[in-house]
C-alpha cells in the first residue's frame, strides 16, 4: 500500500504506471488491464494536501526569517519549487493511495444485475 502511493504503482499487478500525467490517471494497467478510469478518486485530497503544504511553507519561511534573515529572492527559489513540488507529490501519493484502497474494499458505484424496465 505504501509502495503504490509513493510511486504509482498498480493496486492489482504493482507495475509502474498508474499515472499518465502529473497528477491525472492512465485509462488502464499496461500489464494487467485494471480499469483506473473506474474508480473514483477526484480530486479529494487536494484541498486537504495544499493546506498542509501551504502550513508547512509558512513555518518554514518564518523559521528561515528568524534564524537566516536572507534576501527575499531566497524565498522564491527555495520554497517556491519546493512547494510545488512537494504538492504534486502529495497529490499523487494520496490519490494513488485512495485507489488503492478503493481497489482493496472493491468500493465503487453500484451496478445493478436486474436490467431496469422501460
Ligand atoms: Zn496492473
């Protein structure tokens, strides 16, 4: 499970590949042929993630105010990149752990076997 979020990795089979962007799904496993595309994750732990990012962001600019006191550009480049970075990241590990827990509680909408009549 922690495997799958931290690099991608197929619930079923565990081959790389579970992402086709930054942060967006492959349709399908290129091994096994999980269908990702039927699971849905959304963009649930966005909000949550960016919080936290941007708390950590914060106390690290004050920490480096206090105790280095740099130039403002230093900002930029230091905890610029870093905070993207470390929210697409974060973004990718919660949702792939997300599907993977999906994955393991078979959770998902309902598909009804009595076909409705018209
Ligand atoms: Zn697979």
């Amino acid at each position: 499970m922690l495997a799958v979020a931290a690099l991608g990795l197929c619930p079923r089979c565990g081959a790389r590949g579970l992402f086709a962007g930054l942060a967006s799904f492959a349709p399908r496993c290129a091994r096994c042929g999980l269908d990702f595309s039927s699971f849905n994750v959304g963009d649930g732990p966005a909000a949550f993630l960016t919080l936290l990012v941007g708390a950590l962001a914060c106390v690290i600019a004050g920490w480096m105010a206090l105790a280095l006191d740099p130039p403002w550009w230093v900002y930029v480049i230091t905890l610029g990149p870093a905070t993207l970075a470390l929210i697409v990241w974060g973004l990718r590990a919660g949702k792939a752990a997300l599907l993977a827990a999906e994955y393991r509680r078979h959770a998902g909408e309902h598909v009804s076997k009595h076909r409705a009549e018209p």
